[in-house]
C-alpha cells in the first residue's frame, strides 16, 4: 500500500512539473508570438511612412515641375513680347526718318 501510495505521489509531482513545463513554455512562444507581431505592427507603420514620404516627394517634384514650366514660358513669352516691341520702336523711327508719318503713326497706335 505505501508502495502505492509512493507511485501515486510520484506520478501527481511529475504531472505537476510537466503541467508546469508546458505553462512556462506556452509563456514563452506567446511572448515570442507578440514580439513578431509587435515588429510586424512597427514593419508596417514604417512602410505606410515611407509610402506617405514617397507621395509627398512626387507631390512636390510635381509642383517644382510646373513652377519650371511657368517661369520658362513666361520667360519666352517676355523675350518675344519685347522682341515685337523693339522692332515696332525701330519700324517706326525708321518711319519717321524716311517721313512717313503715316506709318509712323499707325505702329505707334500698338504701343
């Protein structure tokens, strides 16, 4: 009977230790498990991050584009408004000193 009773007592501590194994090693592969999904979470933020800094890069090589394109076409257009001007200034001084008043008079018109 105490052999029994020895068995039993046994057989009771070594399914507590390994019940208690089992809890610690549960524990472990759950804190693994958060800490992947916790470097998941951080992956993804850092990807959303950098997928927001990307669109505003292109927003802004966008605006810097066209902000170019302006100056450049308001450039050329300035450069050929004066081009006009100046050979309508030079039409009509020529005009004047041939004594063509008329057509003098009808380039001024244009200023």
């Amino acid at each position: 009977m105490a052999w029994t009773v020895g068995v039993f007592t046994l057989l009771s501590s070594l399914t507590g230790y390994l019940v208690s194994e089992a809890r610690t090693q549960a524990k472990h592969w759950r804190a693994l498990a958060d800490g992947q999904r916790e470097r998941l979470r951080l992956s993804h933020m850092r990807l959303d991050d950098m997928r927001a800094g990307r669109g505003e890069d292109l927003r802004r090589a966008r605006m810097e584009e066209q902000v170019r394109i302006a100056r450049e076409i308001h450039d050329n257009v300035g450069h050929t408004l004066t081009s006009a001007i100046m050979l309508v200034q030079a039409n009509q001084v020529v005009a004047t000193a041939q004594g063509d008043t008329a057509f003098a008079y009808f380039t001024c018109a244009f200023l």
